[in-house]
C-alpha cells in the first residue's frame, strides 16, 4: 500500500499531506506484519495512472471482496475514494485485524502537530465538554438546506460557498429532506439541545469547529464559557496552520475530553466516536438532527420541544454511548 493521501478539493484551499499531520515512520512501522507500506510509488508503476474504484457512498452499499478485490487483481493498481460508510462484516478476519491496527493503533500525530495539541489540551480549563459544531458556509451550502432568521452576512456567506448543482431544496423535496435529519444543527439550535439535555450553562466548552463558523453568538450567548483554538493559541500559531493540521488539534483534543458532543455525524465524529470507546471512554454523543427537525416540524416548542429531545436522546446519554456506533467491532478479530 502506498502512503494514505488526504481527500482534497480546491474550495477547501488545501494542500497537506500525511507527512504533515502523521508521524509516517510510526504508521508503516505498526502496520509491519499486516500490510506493507511504501511512502512512494516503486519506479515500474510511477508513470501508469492506477484504476479509479469508486468506494463513495453514494455509488449503495457493497463490500470490498465484491467490488475492489477483483479490481485490484485485475490491474495491479488501484486507488480507493474514501469510504468511511462501507460494511466491513463480511471481510476476512486478517483484513479486519489490519483495518483495526491501520485506524486505531499505527495513527499518531507527528511531533510538532502532537506538542501543539498537548499545548492546547493544557490550556482549556478542566473538565471540559468538546463540541463538533458544523455550522461553516461550505457545510450549510452543501447540505442544500434553507433556513430563516440568520444574518445577511451568513446568508450572502453560504451563498457564495454554493457551488453548481448545489441548489437549494424547495417544497415537499425540501420538508423530507430536513426530516431525515440531513439538515445541519444551528448554534442557537445546539445550545438549546444541550439545555434540554441539563448540561449546565457554566460547563466548559471547547469548541471543535472549523473557519468561519457563522451564528456562533447563539451559542455563546447562551455557553459563555466557550473556547476555540484561536482563542488558546497565539495568533501567529494559529494563522500558519493548515487546515488539516487544526483539524488534527480538534480530534486530539476532542478525544481526550471529558465528554464529546457531535451536532454532525462526518469523518471525523466517526474517528473520534470509535476512538472514544476504543479507549474505554464514555460520554459520548451524537445529537439527532432528525429528531430536532421531525419535532419542530410537528409545532412543538419551548418546554414541549425541551422534553421530546431530552426523550430521544435519554438511553444514549445515560448510557454514553451514540446509538450511531456500531452494534460490533472488527477490532475484536486479532492475527
């Protein structure tokens, strides 16, 4: 396998690496035994452009011994589109056992991305609440939702993220399309969530979000104690990061809080989640986007609305635990 690369897109502005978040010798050096990894194409093969397969989830549900095993032996040379959303039951048991080893075990930040997160971890106040609020321009455009009562600012921002064939939903498509929860939770929204769940407004709040958060005085107004990576860390420190590498900071962080709170369910609640619970660690949650919507769809309000959410998420915050994590593990499967 060749050194992993990150999924990129020129509206993200992005051009890291691996190398720049991972400590590259520690990964091919933990999945040694399992897979082997080389940081760069051998010369025979450099010059050929390897077989596309796409593994995304909108191409439905399938597994990897149906669909890639044939593809990579029939061309020797593949790439994978991430794929985060895939089934992994019915893999062999090597297989899972190197997936496992590869996601939880070989990862490890690279020095300076570590000592900047540990920096970091040091100077929120304890105990703290880490919150992944996605209420950014690109992630509202994306989401293809309408919303009322933000600012001209935020609107003219989403509008300006929105890209061709992102077109806002309308009518009934819109309607259905909010109540399968697909719409992003706004930080006024989120704050009242967490109220009706009895987090204390004085609890310290972390704030895992990325650049050009919008609406975030709903939130703050509310949680005061509130903390971002530009508020902790110096300025020049902050503005010579790259994006991934504060995305780096926000998953080291936001797994070594006291508890974790997710408004979205992406790649990195994902990692985060398993992680969590990888480590033993509890307290943790994914808010239902689909609950809220459904609710406020029906007229409920106020206390009304307070109790049904605090209704729909009782087992999973008593337990700790998302109801999003997977029913098993194939970290249990050991060579």
């Amino acid at each position: 396998m060749v050194l992993p690369k990150f999924e990129v897109a020129a509206y993200w502005n992005e051009s890291s690496g691996f190398a720049d978040v991972f400590d590259v010798d520690y990964f091919i050096e933990q999945t040694r035994g399992y897979v082997e990894v080389v940081k760069d194409l051998p010369a025979e093969i450099a010059s050929r452009e390897p077989f596309k397969v796409d593994c995304s989830k909108r191409k439905g549900h399938f597994d990897y011994v149906e669909t890639v095993l044939p593809a990579l032996l029939e061309h020797q040379y593949i790439s994978l589109t991430p794929a985060m959303n895939q089934r992994r039951d019915r893999n062999p048991a090597y297989a899972k056992a190197s997936y496992c080893q590869g996601c939880y075990s070989a990862l490890r930040l690279n020095k300076n991305v570590e000592s900047k997160a540990v920096e970091l971890l040091q100077a929120i106040p304890k105990p703290f609440l880490s919150l992944h609020l996605r209420f950014e321009p690109d992630m509202v455009a994306y989401s293809r939702c309408s919303y009322t009562g933000l600012s001209s600012k935020s609107m003219d921002s989403i509008e300006a993220a929105r890209r061709e064939g992102r077109k806002v939903l309308t009518g009934d498509a819109a309607r259905l399309w909010r109540n399968r929860g697909k719409c992003p939770l706004t930080p006024s929204e989120t704050a009242f969530i967490l109220q009706a769940l009895g987090i204390p407004t004085n609890t310290n709040i972390y704030l895992a979000a990325g650049d050009g958060l919008m609406e975030l005085e709903g939130f703050t107004s509310v949680y005061k104690n509130t903390y971002t990576k530009s508020s902790l860390l110096t300025h020049e420190a902050f503005e010579n990061m790259h994006g991934n590498t504060k995305a780096a900071l926000d998953y080291y962080v936001s797994v070594n809080s006291d508890a974790y709170v997710a408004t979205f369910f992406g790649n990195m609640d994902k990692m985060v989640t398993a992680m969590r619970t990888m480590q033993g660690l509890q307290r943790t949650l994914v808010l239902s986007r689909r609950a809220f919507a459904n609710y406020t769809a029906a007229g409920l309000a106020g206390q009304q609305l307070a109790k049904a959410m605090w209704d729909a998420h009782r087992e999973e915050y008593v337990r700790g635990r998302g109801s999003a994590l997977p029913e098993y593990c194939f970290c249990e499967f050991k060579l």
